[in-house]
C-alpha cells in the first residue's frame, strides 16, 4: 500500500485526522501512522487520564499514611481516664494482661513488664511499668520503703503527654512520643527529653500468698499536668 493510500484509509477511518500538523507519522512515508493518534487529540480522554492520576495518588498517600499511622498509634496510645479516684489502694493487685496475678519470682532482675490494677470500676486498663533490679542499684530518688524483693513500680503514662512509655534504652524507660527519658533506678527522673517531672512511683509489697500488691496509690498525678 502507497503512503497515499495509507493516509486515505486513516482519514476515512479517523475524519479530520488528515489536517492534524502533529500527526506521527512522516511526510516521506517512512514511518506508519499510529491508530491511537486521536486518542491523543481527545481532550476528554486527557482529563480522563488527570483524574485517574489523582485518585491513584491519592490512594497511595492515604494507604502510606495508614500502614504508618497502626503500628505508631499501638505504640504511642495516649492515656485517658474519666474515673478521677484512685487508681490504685492498699491491697489492690498487680496482674498481667491477661489478668493474672504477679508472683513474686515473676521478674528477673533487669526485666521489666507492663501490669495493671486488679479491675476495679473506671481504672481497671491503668497501666504502671513494673522493673526489677538488685536493691543495691536502687539510688537517691527511689522511695525504698515502696519497693519489695527488688521490684518497684511507677505509671506508665509519661508526664508531658500521656503517651506511653513503650520502649527501653539498657536501664533507661523511654516514651517514644518526644523521646522522654526515665530512670527507674532514681524514682523514675527525667534523664531527657521534655517531661516536666518524673514518673509516679507506686506503693507495693508482697502479699502472704506470695503475689505483688499495693500499698497505696501513685505518689503523684498520673500523666501530664500535676505538681
């Protein structure tokens, strides 16, 4: 088939293609026109292309945003509370998550390990980090008539943002909200990072069963604000 002939078949078969300067194909007739050429010209098709781009990138950013935001959210869940009593008293006991209670052996020294007060009503989920260490580690700042069998007990909720304080660097509690540093060793200080006081320390001994209790209550306000 002639170029001739070729451009003929493609203005019969696309009207109006023929007066088109930026058809592909080549005046000498060296190249073959494309058929998808007014597929190009179509304004609608164009628009039909722009929008697609956005939803695809649109899908994509909020897909991104939430394979980020569950595992940061697990980590970080900030902790409120209604019931304004007590959140522990003399009595009540430690027990795990799945709501057994805390045995004296339970720890080893230098482990640690998240309890919560035996259910009572509106604080039964407060959670308080429990650590255990050789007594003769524990330093100024620790009240050891708090402690028992090396255990000693503080909130989990750090003081500048009721964030969870999740992770761990050696000795050192860390929130990983803004980096606030805790030292279980020194009544739980503030080592780093903006937490305006340190963590609550929790009254606890040892039952005649053998399971941790408390004595008391937290020796200060549970999460941000306070004195």
């Amino acid at each position: 088939m002639s170029p001739t002939d070729r451009r003929e078949l493609l203005a019969r078969s696309y009207p109006g293609s023929e007066e088109d300067d930026d058809c592909p194909c080549e005046s000498d007739g060296a190249s073959t026109p494309s058929i998808y050429h007014p597929l190009w010209r179509d304004e609608r098709a164009e628009l039909h292309r722009r929008d697609y781009a956005k939803v695809l990138a649109t899908i994509g950013g909020l897909t991104a945003l939430g394979s980020l935001a569950a595992p940061l959210a697990g980590l970080t869940q900030v902790f409120e509370r209604k019931y304004t009593g007590p959140v522990y008293s003399d009595g009540v006991a430690l027990i795990d998550s799945d709501g057994a209670q805390i045995a004296e052996d339970h720890l080893s020294e230098g482990e640690h390990m998240t309890v919560f007060p035996q259910p009572r009503p509106g604080i039964a989920d407060a959670p308080t980090l429990l650590v255990r260490f050789p007594e003769s580690e524990y330093g100024e700042g620790t009240n050891m008539e708090y402690t028992v069998g090396g255990y000693a007990a503080y909130s989990k909720v750090c003081t500048h943002a009721g964030c969870m304080v999740a992770d761990r660097d050696g000795d050192t509690l860390v929130c990983p909200c803004h980096s606030g540093r805790f030292d279980p060793l020194t009544g739980g200080r503030v080592t780093g990072g903006p937490p305006p006081r340190q963590l609550p320390q929790l009254p606890i001994t040892i039952s005649s069963d053998g399971y941790l209790v408390a004595t008391g209550d937290f020796t200060g306000p549970v999460g941000p604000g306070g004195e």
